[in-house]
C-alpha cells in the first residue's frame, strides 16, 4: 500500500484528510509543522506529501524547497489561499499540484490520484540513469551532461523527467499537459511544442548516439534510446 504524508498543522483539517484517504487504501502518516514534516519525510520515504502551506516553525514553501533539493517525492500544495500568485510560486517551487481550502474529497483524491498515475514509480537502482554523457536523477531532480548539471526552469525538468522516465513511449501533447501542467490547466497546447525547445537546446550537448527527444508527427514526443 502507498503511504500518504498529510502536513497539516490543524488537526482537525489533518484528521479529515486522513479518513479520506485510509478510506482508499493508503496508509497516512502525519505532521504538524514544518521541522516536523522533514523529519518524518525522512522517515517513512512516503510515495506523496499533502503541504499546508501556512504552518509554523518552516513554512510550506520552505519545507518544499528542502524536500527539493533531494527528493522527487510527488507534492501537493494545500491552502486557504486563492491568489493565483501563491500558485505559481508552489509550481514553481516543484509542486505538482495544488489544493484550495475548503476542499471536498472527492476533488483531494481525484488529485492524489492523478498525481501518483503520472509520477514514475522508480525502484531504487532506476533512480539515476546513464545514458552516455547524461546523467538523469530522479531522486534529487538533477540532469548532467559530460558532469555539468543542466540548469532546468522547474516545469521544463518535469516535463523532461517524465518523459526520460518512461522511454521509448510516445505521449501526445494533451498527454503531457495531462501529466505535467495537470488537468485544470487552461493554456494553448503550444505550451509543450515551446517546452521541448528549450529543452533540446539544452541537451544538444548531449552525444546524439545515445539518444534524443523525438518528434513523432500526428503522434506527439517521445524520449528515444538507442
């Protein structure tokens, strides 16, 4: 079973979300501040993490940041907050999604849901990959090319991550928004075409005979290993 870490500093709030989510199956873990939160995090390695964002001690943002820096561990962002700035800071930050009190729960698990579907369920030696002078880590968001990291805006490294984590499979461009910007996004699907650009760019120091991100026309990208 999955096991679900819910950061939240009200109780109440925290006990609600955990009856939602034993009710499916998983197994809840519980913080109630930020210092808190990375340690647990720590120590159960869970497959999500809920984030409140307003918490004392380290706020959500802060927490976010620290998770970050070596984990890939999938992050929803919950909070009273509405301003669409807040969002875009959490995405930004590497959530994968985010949640708005109050909340109903079919919507926290539909989320949690598409979340862990499109998140690459790695086994621990599939965790960095070798692929000729590119280094891909999936634990600590990182991409090398010949031992110099890549620096990645932090929706082009998911979408890159997501791709190299599924190779050799072809995903059309309303796949990916599905999988990286999320369901609810509402922009052109240029977004993915301009996305891939920028990541090619990137890589084209990268020796081509191990591979590329591939354009399949009619049939949208893929990440090709020879």
């Amino acid at each position: 079973m999955k096991s679900i870490l819910v950061v939240e500093d009200e109780i109440a709030i925290s006990m609600v979300l955990g009856a939602y989510l034993e009710k499916e199956g998983y197994v809840v873990h519980y913080a109630y501040n930020g210092v808190e939160a990375l340690q647990k995090n720590e120590e159960v390695n869970p497959a999500l993490i809920l984030l409140d964002i307003m918490m004392p001690m380290l706020d959500g943002w802060a927490v976010l940041e620290k998770i970050r820096e070596k984990s890939s561990c999938p992050v929803i962002m919950i909070t009273a907050l509405s301003d669409m700035n807040q969002k875009l800071q959490g995405f930004d930050g590497g959530a994968d999604d985010y949640i708005t009190k109050p909340f109903a729960a079919e919507e926290v698990l539909a989320r949690v849901s598409a979340v862990l579907r499109r998140s690459p369920q790695l086994e621990e030696t599939e965790k960095v990959k070798l692929y000729g002078t590119l280094k891909i880590n999936f634990l600590s968001h990182q991409v090398f090319i010949n031992g110099i990291e890549i620096q990645l805006t932090p929706r082009d490294l998911s979408l890159f991550l997501f791709l190299a984590g599924h190779p050799n499979q072809t995903f059309t461009r309303e796949r990916l928004i599905e999988n990286v910007w999320g369901y609810d996004y509402e922009g052109s699907d240029r977004a993915v075409d301009l996305a891939i650009k920028r990541i090619r760019k990137l890589l084209s120091g990268w020796d081509a005979s191990y591979g590329e991100i591939k354009t399949l026309r009619g049939l949208g990208y893929q990440f090709y290993i020879q």
